[in-house]
C-alpha cells in the first residue's frame, strides 16, 4: 500500500480526486489471477499527473518452479489508436509532421516527427477515438475504417496497447502543408502528403516512428500497396473489448476423398499406400506448399524491390547533397 503523505493528509489519486478526478490508482494490478504463476503483493501509486506511473511488487513462479520476489515500475497513459491514411490511385499516404520533446531530448535533431494521425482513447472506442484524431491532426473527415491489429507499445514498462487502422482518403481533399491541429492543447500540426514509395525510402531516416514504419511496412506487404491485392473485406473483424487468451487460428481440416463402395481397396487410386498416406492428399499438400513458397517469394521480391528504391532515394540525396556543397566551394573560391 502507498505510504501516507508525512502531514497524514489524503492523497491524490487515492483517497481523495487527483487533477483528473480519479481514486484508488493503487487497487489497480490487485486482482489480476489469469496466469497462477504470477501474484501481486502491493502495488505503490508514484504519480498521478495526466498519466499514473506505478511500482507493484508481485512474486513469479519460474520454469523450474522456484518462486522469486520481483518489483516492476509502470508507466499507464491508457490505450491509444492509429490510422494510416491511403489513397491507391494516387499512390499517397497522409501523415503529420509535429514537435516531440522526448525524441528531441533523445538526440533528435530537431524533434520534429513525421507520424500517421494518433491518439489516446479517452475512454472511448478505438474506432470513434482514430475517426477524432484523424479530423483533429488532418482536418480530414474518415469514411471507411479497417482494423489491422493491435500491439504493446513497449510492454517493458508501458501498459498502452496501441490500436493499428487503416482508412482510404480522397486525393487532393487534404492539401500538403495544411496546418491542423487542437490549438487548445499546444498542438502546432503541419499535414503531409507523401508518395507511398518515397514514405518508405524514408524509414529510418525522415521517418522513425514506430506505428508508422508498422502501418506503411504493412500496406507495402500486406495492404493496398501490396502485390497481393489487398481487400478491405479481408481485414479481421475489429476484436474490443477481447478476451484473452484469443483463439488461435488453425488450418482447415484436409479432407480425405471418399471412396466408392464398388471400388476394391487394391484398385482405389485413395488407397493408402504402404507408408500409410495417400497420393491423392500429398499432391493437393504439395500444391498448397507450392503456393504459399510462391506467394512468399513475391514478398520478398517486393520488399527487395523497396529496398533497392530506398537506397537509389540516399544515394540521390547524397549527391543532392555534394552538389550544393560544391557550388558552396566554387562559390567561396569565387570570392
């Protein structure tokens, strides 16, 4: 339990309503009993500002039995959403270009980060909570909405689980450059149009975020800028609230042909053969792993193919980049 203040006063955030009107942040991780092998003892509330930060105290069984005393700090700014907007006949993408203190505290050059329209949930739906964000940070009103996944941002010491979408936006209705943004809240947003192939020549360089590498890496792959004919009918169904554990998915059953009664076993072409497996079954197994060797070999050309661009993107910039520098030279030797 969270130590009493020393003037014995209530304390926010667990007695008595912290700035944001929320007690007993310190219950929280008390009754979780879904893994036996993990049981918490205390949980110790160390900050309840806009975010909670937590240190809870559990004890861990290990594979070989023994049990161990462990303490973990986390860090609860709630659930968020994400939403890659896409246009396929124009090939563009749409992100925004905003301030970051902590990657301009990390060795950012400037903080300044190009990132696919987030953010929390505030207790709402995470569909309701991207359609609010994509219109704050874009100006851009969504139709359609598909839900991808969702991932653990950092479950090293963040609780958020971070909620991946992607949503088609017509070309030229959101111009380059347009400002956005809650002004309310200090957000100073520029929007961004890109090429889908220039956006990806920019992961790792002009692009570091993380959901938005996830988001373009998938459409390059996977979604609508993916050789394999990407569907919005075969996104997965949006899964919130979950239950966990979630079923996993399982091949479909091979059906065995059946046959005739008028066929005698020795004549049946489904007969098993002495090794007990039947010919009729391997080849469809054969076809089957023959496709999915196709259909991962078109994967990975198409990820050669955005490699190779990439990297012709450097080397242009590159030379972009010596060019100026020796008119500067010529320049200066000039004067």
């Amino acid at each position: 339990m969270t130590a009493p203040t020393p003037s014995g006063e209530p304390r926010p955030g667990i007695e008595v309503p912290d700035a944001r009107g929320r007690t007993h942040l310190d219950r929280a991780g008390r009754d979780l009993d879904r893994n036996p092998r993990v049981v918490v003892r205390d949980v110790r509330l160390l900050t309840s500002n806009w975010y909670v930060t937590r240190v809870t105290t559990f004890d861990f069984q290990h594979a070989d039995g023994r049990w161990s005393r462990q303490e973990r700090e986390t860090y609860d700014r709630g659930d968020g959403a994400c939403v890659l907007l896409f246009n396929t006949a124009a090939r563009t993408v749409l992100l925004t270009e905003q301030f970051r203190y902590p990657a301009y505290v990390n060795e950012h050059p400037d903080g300044v980060l190009l990132e696919v329209p987030a953010g929390l949930l505030d207790d709402e739906d995470p569909e309701v909570a991207v359609r609010r964000e994509s219109q704050e940070e874009t100006g851009y009103i969504v139709g359609e909405v598909h839900h991808l996944f969702d991932l653990y941002t950092s479950p090293g010491s963040v609780t958020e689980r971070l909620h991946f979408f992607a949503a088609p936006y017509e070309h030229g209705s959101v111009h380059h450059g347009a400002r956005a943004g809650v002004h309310a809240e200090g957000e100073d947003i520029r929007v961004v149009e890109l090429d889908v192939d220039h956006a990806l020549g920019e992961i790792g360089h002009g692009i570091v975020d993380a959901k938005t590498v996830l988001l373009l890496q998938w459409a390059a792959l996977e979604g609508p800028f993916s050789s394999a004919s990407w569907s919005p009918a075969e996104s997965p169904a949006r899964r919130w609230p979950g239950a966990w554990p979630r079923p996993r998915p399982t091949a479909p059953p091979v059906r065995r042909p059946v046959r005739p009664a008028h066929v005698s076993p020795e004549r049946s072409p489904n007969h098993p053969t002495p090794g007990g497996s039947m010919p009729h079954v391997e080849e469809a197994l054969l076809a089957e792993r023959m496709a999915q060797a196709q259909r991962e070999a078109a994967r990975a050309r198409a990820v050669r193919a955005v490699r190779l661009r990439r990297r012709a993107d450097v080397a242009a910039r590159r030379a972009e980049v010596l060019a100026v520098q020796a008119e500067r030279a010529e320049a200066a030797a000039d004067r």
